[in-house]
C-alpha cells in the first residue's frame, strides 16, 4: 500500500529540467520520468529538445523551448507551466556552458587520446582551452544570471508545492578554494553576510577585468575563469535563497567528473552516473537539508 501511495505522489509532480536535451540534464529528465513524474524536458535547440523527448519515450515528458538567458523566454515557460499544471514542485538547474573554446589543432599537437579519462588527458584538454571576453560573458550569464533569472521567475510556483525543490547543478571547480581573487573569495566565504547584490557586484568586477585582459593580473583564475567564477555566484545564491527563503529546499550538487559534450566526452564515468546527484536532492533530499554542496551524492564544503 505504502509504494502504491509513493508512486500516485510522485505522478502528481511536476519537474521542469533546463539543458535536458543531452548529457547529465538528459539522464535527470528520463531517471525522473522513470520514477513517474511528470516531466518538462527544456531546450534552447528546439529539434534536439523534441527528439530527446522522443528518445525518452515515455507519456509523462513534455518538452518546452527555453533560452535561460532571455527574460521573455523564461516568462513564456513560467505561463505555461501556470497554464497547464498551476504549480511547480521541483527545478532542475542543469544548463551551463563551459565559456571557452577548444583549439583542436593545439590537442593534436598535445596527443590528447579521445576516451582517455585520465589525470594526465584532461590537463591536455584544459591546455587546449581557450577564453575569450565574449564566451566569459555567455558563461557568466548563462551559468549565473540565466540559473538566477529562471529560479525568480519559477518560485512563485514553487511556493505552491507541498514540498518546493531546487536543485543546481553545479561543479567542484566553483568551490571557493579555485576562486583565487581575494575580495571574491573573502566576500562569497561570508554567506551570513552574503547578499545577492554583493554576488552580482563580483561577477561585474570578473567581467570588467576579462574585458580589460586582467584576468591573470587581478588574480583571478588562470583556467577556466569564467566557468569557476559564475559556478561559484551560482553556488552563492543558492546559499542567499536557503537563508532568505526557507520554505524551499535549495542545494547545490557536482555530479563528478562525468563524460558529456560539455568536456569532449571525457570523464570519469557516464552521464547515467553523473544524473544520480541531482536525481536524489530532487527526488528525496536528507531531512532538513537545504542550502548544502553535493560532490554526487555526498555532502561536501563550497
């Protein structure tokens, strides 16, 4: 009796996953399915979006088109989620971009071996990396602001659930022992003092040096600067919203080292593996566990 009540419940959820279309969003979307839920597959590609729906194959998906970096894109999904369903209990922040570009001539040159998930292969990878100002801004607005813009915009209906979720998808690498400019690290670290305009007063700062090409100089990080900066806003925020907003269950989860397109395919294990993290905090969280950092399914520090 007690699973045939469990699995009525989790039918009448309703999950929304940005970034479903491929990778670990893609494995949240079909392991949250599986267990019932009603699901929103989003998607700034259209036709990837409806033929990772397709490939799930199940009744209880949907898919809904979503840029999370444009404001009328997000106020479009939050009307039809209104529309439709007139509540929200769970929000899987997964879309992000790595903000650099790969020279692949540079990784021949290395000897990168495709398939390789060594320590040694992914340096190479990371040596091959490049970042501009314009792929910092994309990051930072993607990773950030869009996370930001898409959450404001979705707890209003949120709040109507029984049980409000969040879960971000996030990364060791904005942990903030990687955030090396010292006013960033000093100012994210005092998360009782931590606001979200202090949040968007670093972020500004990081941008404004990218610009400038003082990335190395303002001792900001020399790899994958703008992933580990709007990672670590990101896991910020989560923190403000945990404090500020208590009645949501909000964390924070790196799914590992995990093979997708935003890597080249390289890692540790499979996106169905990398999926577990985030299924968990979404599905069934530790009591009483909000405002928290996962690193896959265990606690961690930010």
């Amino acid at each position: 009796m007690a699973e045939t009540k469990t699995a009525v419940d989790q039918q009448s959820r309703i999950a929304v996953v940005t970034g479903g279309n491929g990778g670990i969003g893609f494995e949240i979307c079909k392991q949250l399915a599986m267990e019932g839920l009603t699901v929103i597959l989003t998607s700034r590609d259209q036709q990837k979006g409806i033929e990772a729906v397709k490939n799930i194959n199940k009744n209880n998906i949907r898919f809904y088109q979503l840029d999370v970096t444009d404001p009328h894109s997000i106020a479009s999904l939050a009307n039809y989620i209104t529309t439709q369903f007139g509540k929200l209990d769970i929000l899987v922040n997964n879309s992000g971009v790595l903000g650099t570009t790969i020279d692949t001539d540079l990784l021949e040159r290395l000897g990168f071996k495709a398939g390789d998930a060594s320590y040694e292969n992914a340096m190479l990878l990371l040596k091959s990396m490049k970042q501009t100002y314009d792929n910092a801004k994309v990051c930072v607005e993607t990773n950030y602001y869009g996370v930001k813009h898409v959450t404001k915009a979705l707890i209003p209906l949120l709040r109507l659930s029984a049980k409000p979720t969040i879960v971000n998808v996030s990364s060791v690498t904005g942990k903030l022992e990687n955030v090396t400019n010292e006013r960033a690290r000093a100012v994210l670290s005092e998360v009782d003092d931590l606001t979200e305009e202090k949040i968007d007063e670093i972020v500004e700062e990081f941008l404004k040096d990218a610009e400038e090409d003082k990335i190395e100089s303002k001792g900001w990080p020399n790899n994958l600067s703008a992933y580990t900066v709007s990672k670590a806003a990101q896991n910020g925020y989560a923190r403000v919203l945990a404090r500020d907003v208590p009645d949501l269950i909000i964390n924070s989860v790196c799914p590992g080292y995990t093979q997708t397109g935003l890597n080249g395919h390289q890692g540790e294990h499979s996106a169905e593996v990398g999926a577990k993290g985030p299924v968990m905090l979404a599905l069934n969280p530790p009591s009483g566990c909000s405002g928290f950092f996962f690193n896959q399914t265990q606690i961690s520090e930010f």
